[in-house]
C-alpha cells in the first residue's frame, strides 16, 4: 500500500487525509505537539474541520513522516519551509491556492527555487470546500505538473471513491485560476454584503473569469485550463458559496468591519487577501487589465470604501466585451 503523507492539519489537510485513509497508508502531520494530541486523542479537528471524525487508520504525528507521496496542506505562505523540509525525498504535490507574498511567485516556482528544476511534483486544485469533501459529497479537482507523466501517476493515486480527479500539464494555468479566483470571491461577498443583487454577481463573476483568463494566457497558461474546473468551476464555487472564507471577507467589508477584526475572528487563512496584492502588481507589470483585482486590492489596502469600488467600477468607459 502507497504511503501518503499529509503536510498540515488544517481544514483541507485533515479533510483529504480522512477520504484517502479509505485506501492508502496514510500520515498526518502537524507542526504544533499540542495540535497533534488533541487530534490524535479525540480524532476530531474542531478548529478546522468540526462535526467530522478522523479515522483510526490515520496516523497523526509531529514527527516529520517518510512517504511515497507528500501532499503539501499549508497555506502559500508557509509552502516554502515545508518544501525545504521534504526536500527530494519523495514526490510532492501541493494543495494551497494563491501566489507568495512578497515574491509573488505562484507556488510551483516557490518549490522550483527549493528543489530545483526538474522534481516530481504538481498541484491539486479545483472546485473544493473541505466540510463537503471530508463528509464524502461528490467532487472533481484536478492535478496538474509539468511532467505529464507524473501527473497522470499521481492522479491515479488519489483518485476514487467519490473524489473524481482529472489531470493536466497545464500547471501554470490551474495555478493562477486557484489564485486568483480568491480575489474574485471578495468582490462577490463585497457586492453581496451591499445587497447589489444576483445580476451584479453574475457580471463579477463573469468579468472576473475575463480577468483570470486574461492573466493566465499572459503567464502561459490555457484557455480551456481556465474555463475548466480549476478556473470557472473554483470561481463559481468561492464566489457563491456559504462555506467560502473570502466571500466571508467580502460581505463583512462590505458592513465597514475592519480587515484586521475580519482576519482575527476567521480563523482561517483567507489566501485572497494576501493575493489580491501580489495580482494587482503583476496585472500592472505585464501590462494586463485587471480592473475588479485592483478595486479590490484597493479596498484591502484602506484606499477605497468597497461602495466608492464599486461605483468606480461602474464608471469605466464603455468598451468591447473581451
């Protein structure tokens, strides 16, 4: 039996460590002894993941695991030290969305600067909200590398049961449609919580999917990659669903909560809120427009209410859809 190892003991950690336990050898691991305790004595994650029980065949551990395949469960932000940590041990794919802050590099690049060219790794991406996954509710992700092969390989291993997963050499692609879908999902919550009604989320939804496109073929990525599940299927999902902390982020923008409160009571990591930052500033040195990403960043830096990005949003001269 194949040995995965689960990096993180989040919400998407624990979820895809308890659907996997189902046929492979499988490892949780956290940083924090405490953390580990609790999940191992109570096999619960209420912090995270409440309401679900952890099965028996997952091992949770602090100690820093061998496997077969690593499934990096971390923030973006704490990707790099993880990767560091593995280093060519093993293959690795990982499960986080959105670019680093400070260096703006998408996640494949952040493990391309630890490991160098040429490593067997990927990401797993698409339309998931953990609560869904780990109760056993049908889903469809895919997983992307560089290497078709391993891509394949590696979607072959987690594939089953109700978990449905396609592959793709298209790395590039479903890495900025899992990032920047975030940052469109803060401006549906934002219009949502100013009560602009279903057609103004629709047309976000739909310009920001323009956006998406727009930057992904700048950075290499397909068209059909970003009007597939890791593009419009995640947009959809983050922008309209209850579960959706960025949407959370938006609709409590939108009653004049400040972001710091919004941050402290999630939880959670909202990867949109770092993104929206590091988008913008790509958006502008390539050259691509991204009017939706810089009204949002703008009301995440404090410059604009989100009423005033709205109405400048509205304001636009009239131009073709493309």
């Amino acid at each position: 039996m194949k040995r995965v190892a689960v990096l993180g003991a989040g919400a998407w950690g624990t979820s895809i460590a308890t659907v996997l336990a189902e046929r492979l050898d499988v490892t949780l691991w956290a940083r924090e002894p405490a953390h580990v305790e609790a999940l191992a004595r109570s096999r619960r994650n209420p912090r995270y993941l409440p309401g679900i029980a952890i099965p028996q065949a997952v091992k949770v551990t602090p100690a820093f695991p061998a496997a077969d395949l690593f499934l990096a469960a971390t923030p973006v932000a704490g990707l790099r030290e993880v990767v560091q940590r593995i280093g060519k041990q093993a293959p690795l794919v990982w499960l986080c969305k959105g670019f680093e802050h400070g260096t703006g590099l998408l996640p494949h690049q952040v493990v391309e600067q630890v490991l160098g060219p040429g490593a067997r790794c990927g990401a797993l991406s698409g339309p998931s909200f953990a609560d869904e996954v780990a109760r056993g509710l049908p889903c469809a992700l895919t997983l992307a590398s560089r290497d078709a092969a391993f891509a394949r390989e590696a979607a072959a291993l987690v594939h089953g049961g109700r978990m449905r997963v396609y592959y793709s050499a298209d790395l590039v692609g479903v890495e900025v449609g899992g990032a920047v879908k975030n940052v469109m999902a803060i401006a549906a919550g934002i219009s949502d919580g100013l009560g602009l009604g279903h057609n103004a989320r629709a047309a976000l939804i739909t310009r920001g999917l323009a956006e998406i496109a727009r930057l992904g073929a700048a950075m290499g990525g397909k068209s059909e990659t970003i009007f597939g599940l890791t593009g419009a299927g995640d947009l959809i999902l983050t922008a309209t669903g209850e579960l959706s902390r960025n949407r959370r982020v938006g609709l409590q923008l939108a009653e004049g909560i400040p972001l710091q409160k919004i941050l402290e009571d999630l939880g959670h990591v909202a990867e949109g809120v770092y993104t929206a930052q590091e988008v913008a500033k790509l958006a502008e040195a390539r050259g691509v427009d991204m009017p939706v990403t810089a009204a949002v960043n703008d009301v995440l830096q404090g410059k604009l209410t989100p009423k005033a990005a709205v109405e400048q949003l509205l304001a636009r001269d009239l131009k073709p859809e493309r």
